[in-house]
C-alpha cells in the first residue's frame, strides 16, 4: 500500500479544525453583549439571562431534555438486546431484538402516510 505524501497529523488537525472551529466561533459570539452578531461589543451574560427568563424558551429546554433521556434509554436497551442477541444465548433476546428492529424500520413509513395501520383500514 503507498503512503500519502500528505502527513496523517495535517489531515487530521484540517479535519477537526474544520469541525471544531465554527463551534468555537458560536461560543464565543454568545458572549457578545451587542444585538448584531457581527459586531463585537463586550463580554456579557445578557442574551443567556434573557434566554432563561424566557418561559417558552425553559418549555423548549425541559421537552428537549426529556426526549434526550427517553432516546438514551431507549438507546441503552436496544445496545444491551443487541449485545446478549449477539452472545447467542437467549432465545428471548433474539425475539426482543428482532420486535425492536422492526419498530425502527416502521417509522419511516409513517410521515408518508404509507403506514401499515393505514393500509389495514383500507
């Protein structure tokens, strides 16, 4: 296999600068006290303080957390069924993992339309 002449150090660094920059640049121009974004002005806790007085902007946070927790759990259980599946030594595993994958093929159906419960009332 030929080596690239491009060092694997460089790629990398362009790689997660090209990630973590913008990132970075949001963070910082949170800060920024001024109301266009462009512009710097001063540093401020001022866009956050309003952001948290805000009561539909707390209801936006707090569902946001709970569908977090709902998809990491859900994440949780379908790794540890797919990992005693993959053991080979449940039979209820297997059957727990297969209902679990289909429930996530079925989804996609959905937003169409072109859902099995819809096809069953026609």
């Amino acid at each position: 296999m030929k080596r690239s002449a491009i060092p694997a150090g460089l790629i990398l660094s362009v790689g997660l600068g090209f990630l973590y920059i913008p990132m970075a640049i949001v963070i910082v121009y949170a800060f920024n006290d001024g109301r266009l974004v462009t512009i710097w002005t001063h540093f401020s806790f001022r866009w956050f303080a309003a952001a948290l007085s805000n009561q539909e902007m707390m209801a936006a946070a707090r569902l946001s957390l709970g569908v977090a927790a709902g998809s990491a759990c859900l994440a949780t259980i379908f790794g540890a069924t797919a990992a005693l599946r993959s053991r080979g030594r449940s039979r209820r595993a297997d059957a727990l993992v297969d209902g679990l994958l289909q429930t996530i093929r079925q989804p996609g159906d959905i937003p169409l339309g072109d859902s099995p419960v819809e096809k069953a009332r026609t």
